[in-house]
C-alpha cells in the first residue's frame, strides 16, 4: 500500500470538519494527526500536547485488526409504520380433541313456582266391565215381622175403617196387627187413643173418646204428623172421626196380649160411619 491511500484510510476516520481543516492546512503547513489518548479520536493540527500521541503516516497502515469503536450516534428519526399486510389465508380446521371425563353432578336446585293449572281434557270413552267380583259374607240376617222387636225400637202402623150404619146405635170396630213381636204382652190399659182435635167435641160438644181412653190419653204425647209411645205402649193418633162415639182401643186377644189391638165405636145415628188413624209402639 502507498502513502497516498494509507492518507486516505486514516482521513477517512477523521470527522467531517476536521477533514477540510486537513486539506486546508497541508496546502500552506504541515499539520500532525494526533489521537487523544482516553477516547481515542483524532485531531489533525500543528502540534500534540501531552494527552495525546502523534499519529505518523507509517502508523496510518490499514490494520488487520479494527480500530476502538466510535462514539454511538444519536437516533434518528422513526421511519413511517409499514403498510399492514394481507391476512393469510385460514388454516384447515384441526381435528376435534377427546371429550373429557363428566364433571360431577350438581346439588338440586330449589323447586319452582307451580304452574298454572293445564285446561281439562275431553272426557275419555267409558271403559269395558270388569270381571264380577267374588261375593261378599253375608250379613247379619236384619230384623222382619217374624223377630221379637229389639227394646226401645219403634214401629209404625195405620188402623180405621169406613162403613154405612143402617141404624143408630151401630158397633163397629176394626183390628190392627202388630208389626214384629212384642218382647211383652200389653194390656188394655197400655192401648191408648189420644185425644186430638179430630176427636175433640165432636160428639155433642163431648170428646168422642171412651171415658176409658181420656184417663190414659195424657201419656201420649206424640202426634198425627210425628206419633210416638213410651216403651211399652200403643199410642194411636186419630186422623178422621165421623159418626162415631165412644171410641176406645182393646189388645188382642182378650184384652191382654202382643198380637195386636181393636179400635171400636159406637155410629151415633144411621148413615155413614168413619174412624181412622196412626200408631206407634216402643219396645221396652
């Protein structure tokens, strides 16, 4: 390598102003390259002082090893932001993973509100009939007229007549059986027809009772709409009396029994005769 270009390496490091100073300066003196020895940079002037070391121009040699390196610059500028580029192109869709295991079930959660209720459906065809069922045991036989009637049951009854009287003074009666029969025998006295207003002062202005019956008329204290008797009595509750006096009831048979009784009266002239009634016995 020749002067001229080992000249022209070391100027190339030389700043900028520096340079033309150079060039300026080896047209009227010679000037000396001085490098400052804590930094490293180069001077070119006419003398070097004691922190620096002349730089001859047979040290200018192009060195195989690079030189200290220089003072970072300041930045520059930020260049204008690229145009963003096109989108890629979507990737295939990857393949579906495994499902992963169940998670546990979770608590109960609090009952709703009850719906409305729904509107009622058409009422569906009547189903076919069932097989009959097996019978039943039979019951306890119930009481009839054939059984002793059970103490303090009362039964009910109807008694009367209808009858043309050809002459005054006529005897007529009509009979009754009880229904059921009774525990104990009755007596006369135990037969009674109340007096009623159907029987009251239709006689003359008398009651048409037998003086027999009104002793005993007060212990009946039914009526026609509702007749009742005290355990042990027949109580007959008349309901029609024409032409006929003297009415009293007898048991039967002979006026101490339990098969029945006779209601008989007197026609109190001829024509048309009628006695009729309701009665009821308690057992006792």
């Amino acid at each position: 390598m020749n002067r001229r270009i080992s000249l022209l390496l070391a100027l190339s490091i030389i700043p900028l102003h520096s340079a033309v100073a150079v060039e300026t300066a080896m047209s009227t003196k010679v000037m000396v390259a001085c490098v400052r020895k804590s930094s490293g940079a180069v001077t070119v002037k006419a003398r070097c002082n004691s922190a620096e070391r002349k730089l001859s121009l047979a040290t200018l040699q192009v060195s195989s090893q690079p030189g200290p390196q220089g003072f970072r610059g300041e930045q520059g500028i930020s260049g204008l932001n690229g145009v963003n580029g096109l989108n890629g192109e979507k990737g295939e869709k990857g393949d579906r993973g495994d499902i992963g295991p169940a998670g546990a079930t979770g608590p109960i959660g609090p009952m709703g509100p009850q719906g409305v209720a729904g509107v009622q459906g058409p009422i569906g065809s009547t189903g076919s009939t069932g097989p009959q069922g097996p019978a039943g045991p039979q019951g306890v036989r119930g009481v009839s007229a054939f059984n002793t009637i059970p103490s303090g049951t009362t039964v009910y009854g109807a008694v009367g007549g209808d009858f043309h009287s050809a002459t005054a003074n006529g005897e007529w009666g009509v009979t009754a059986a009880m229904l059921g029969i009774p525990p104990v025998s009755f007596s006369n006295n135990l037969v009674v027809v109340k007096n009623n207003l159907n029987v009251d002062n239709e006689c003359g202005g008398a009651s048409c009772l037998h003086s027999e019956e009104l002793t005993y008329s007060q212990y009946c204290n039914g009526s026609v709409d509702a007749p009742s008797a005290n355990p042990g009595w027949i109580c007959i509750y008349p309901t029609q009396d024409t032409n006929a006096s003297q009415v009293r009831a007898i048991a039967l048979p002979n006026g101490d029994g339990s098969h029945g009784f006779t209601v008989k009266w007197v026609s109190a002239a001829t024509g048309r005769t009628i006695f009729r009634g309701v009665w009821a016995y308690t057992a006792p």
